[in-house]
C-alpha cells in the first residue's frame, strides 16, 4: 500500500461522546478517502446539541457496541485505532469504581491487543494529565512521577502502563495526556470546568467557586484535541514505538480562579465569587507541553481561552440554553447514565438490558 493511501480504515471509539464530533470531522478532513468507522455503546447518542446533521454523517459507518466486548472481526483492515471510549471524568469513575478500571484500563488493553494482531499500525490512546495528580514540580513533565488522586486517573494510568508492552516497530502506541476538555460540541458537556462556568455565567449571571480556586489546570479545547490525534495516526517513528506525550499548550495552564476572572471578562455583567465551602481540590498541576512543540510543530493547538469562551457562548445562546438547574440535566454525563439506570435501560454494570429505543417512550 502506498504511503498516500495510509490510512485506509480508522476506527474510532467512543465517538458519539463530548470529544468524538470533532474528531470525526477532522479525521474526514484529512482523509477523505479513508474509511472511517466508528464504536460506540450510545449512551450519550441523544445528547445533541444545536447540529443541523449527526455527526455520525462523516463515517461511513456506525457500529454500536460495548468495548468491553468488541468482536475481533469488527478489527480486520484497520490500519489505525482511535480509542476515546472511556468512563469519562472523577464523578463517574467514583460512582462506578469497579467498571471504571475495567472499561478504561482492562478494555483498553484488550482492544489494543486485538488491533495490533489485526495489523494495524497505530493506536492513539486519549490520555489524561490527570495522572499528575498533585505535581511537585513547578511544571509536570513527562518524567514527572504519576500521582492519581481518582480511580479514572489511575485508569488512565494503568491503560498506559499496559500499552507500553504492546507497542513495537509494527505497532505504534501514543497516549495523548490532554488537560480538561473545553469548547462547544455537537454533544456538549457541562461537567467540565470552563464549559461550567460559561454556562452557569450565562444562566445565572455569577460563578460560584466552591473551593478556594487555587488549584492549577491545563485545558485543551476538542478541535485542538482533533488536531493532535490526527497528528498520532501517522506520526512515524517520532518518540518511539510507545509514547506518552502531554498534548496542549503552555499558554493553557489557569488556575480555577483564574478561569472564572476570563469567563467574566468576556460575558459582562457575570459576579464571581469563592465560596471555598467545597470539599479541598487536592488535584493541582502545571504541565509543560515542550515535547509536543518539538514533536508535532504543524499540529500545535489554535484555540485561545476567549476564542474559547465565545464559542460557548454563542452556542449555549444558539439552543436558548437558560437552566440554572444545568448540573441535573443531560448536559451531565453522570445524570445520563443515573436516568438509564432508573429507567431500568443500564445495568449495574453499565450494559443495555433493552431495546435503545424503549428510552425515548420512559423520557
């Protein structure tokens, strides 16, 4: 197969989650004659948000199905794997202790595994900095120990430690440790830190910051989160067989507070205030992306933190979004899964116990 025609089928998990539009549709932008697939269990395929198509209209085809049990026919062909499937932040992972490691970390390995014995060529794995947990150093390098202070850290964690033994010159393995997700989406998410912010700005007028703000995070926004698997499909043997590599950019290191004070600069009016009444965040991490600069200088992220909040912005006011009971409604993943599981339609276990759609008649 000729360089030009590599990649001719992705598969891509978890895409009809937060990240996965964007993903989606820069995947079909750099590839447009590649066949793109995607995975998906469809717990969050009815949490659209202002698109005037699915997103699902890039691929040219959608399965749906459990990562935890993906038939290994489903693999044959594919040249690249982007696994995004994932228990998705600390609240689910607390809820669901036990599925967090298995769908995060054990499912993880198994999907790989039956990649890499399919032939395919590259695996890029959407990684956390999280597993910095609370850094010692100024600035949490790649060198810098792993400290998670979550089970979905550790998750992440335990998946990267799994993949290193697995990569080798025919199979290369990057995991992308991105800071906390931001930016509008075709399924937006309202349970990540600025994206909570604009919204309760928008809704309510003020932002209330439950611990003292202080804590340091690195943010990255999905279509610069897009850019950089992008860039892992086909990076070569840049890095090595296995890399790990912080994916984002200096410039994005806010501390909590710091976040509300730009939410506010760019939406008049908004009050913000720190209650500090929350439980301490013990979770603090500046994080260099001086690898990333070096290794991927045409994929550096684009979107700025105003350019950020605006995109927000215009897209909440695009829906009429006016809730200021957000944090108990589908714009929160874990509500999502505590409403199937009430309906009866999840399992413990985080398995379908009926037709998907039963869901639409128990709304």
């Amino acid at each position: 197969m000729s360089a030009a025609a590599w990649p001719a089928k992705i598969l891509v998990t978890g895409n009809m989650g937060y990240v996965g539009p964007a993903v989606v549709g820069r995947l079909r932008e750099s590839y447009p004659d590649a066949f793109l697939a995607g995975l998906d269990a469809g717990y969050f395929a009815h949490c659209l948000t202002g698109c005037s198509a699915v997103p699902e209209r890039d691929l040219d085809c959608q399965y749906f199905g459990d990562v935890r049990a993906i038939p290994s026919s489903l693999l044959e062909g594919t040249d690249a794997v982007v696994h995004l499937a994932a228990i998705s932040n600390d609240p689910i992972g607390n809820a669901y202790d036990a599925i967090t490691l298995e769908i995060n970390h054990e499912a993880t390995i198994r999907l790989a595994t039956e990649a890499r014995t399919a032939g395919a060529r590259s695996f890029v794995l959407a990684g956390s900095c999280s597993i910095y947990g609370v850094s010692d150093d100024d600035v949490a390098t790649e060198e810098s120990p792993a400290r998670p202070l979550s089970r979905y850290a550790e998750s992440k964690w335990l998946a990267e430690q799994g993949l290193r033994e697995l990569a080798n010159d025919a199979f290369n393995v990057t995991s992308l440790r991105f800071g906390t997700a931001c930016g509008m989406s075709d399924r937006l998410r309202l349970d990540v830190v600025l994206n909570d912010f604009v919204a309760s700005a928008i809704a309510t007028g003020t932002i209330t910051i439950l611990s003292d703000g202080t804590p340091w995070r690195p943010l990255i926004h999905v279509s610069d989160m897009a850019r950089a698997m992008d860039w892992a499909i086909a990076r070569g043997a840049e890095g090595g067989a296995f890399l790990a590599v912080n994916a984002g950019s200096d410039e994005w290191n806010y501390r909590v507070r710091e976040l509300a004070d730009e939410v506010a600069r760019v939406i008049p009016g908004v009050d913000v205030s720190v209650a500090g009444t929350g439980e301490p965040d013990r979770r603090s991490y500046r994080v260099s992306f001086e690898r990333f600069r070096a290794l991927a200088p045409d994929h550096q992220p684009e979107v700025d933190i105003r350019a950020a909040i605006q995109g927000l912005k215009s897209g909440l006011e695009r829906i009429q979004f006016a809730n200021p009971e957000f944090r108990s409604s589908p714009f929160v993943r874990l509500f999502v899964l505590e409403e199937l599981r009430e309906h009866e339609l999840l399992n413990d276990r985080l398995e379908w116990t009926t037709d998907v759609d039963a869901y639409a008649g128990a709304r």
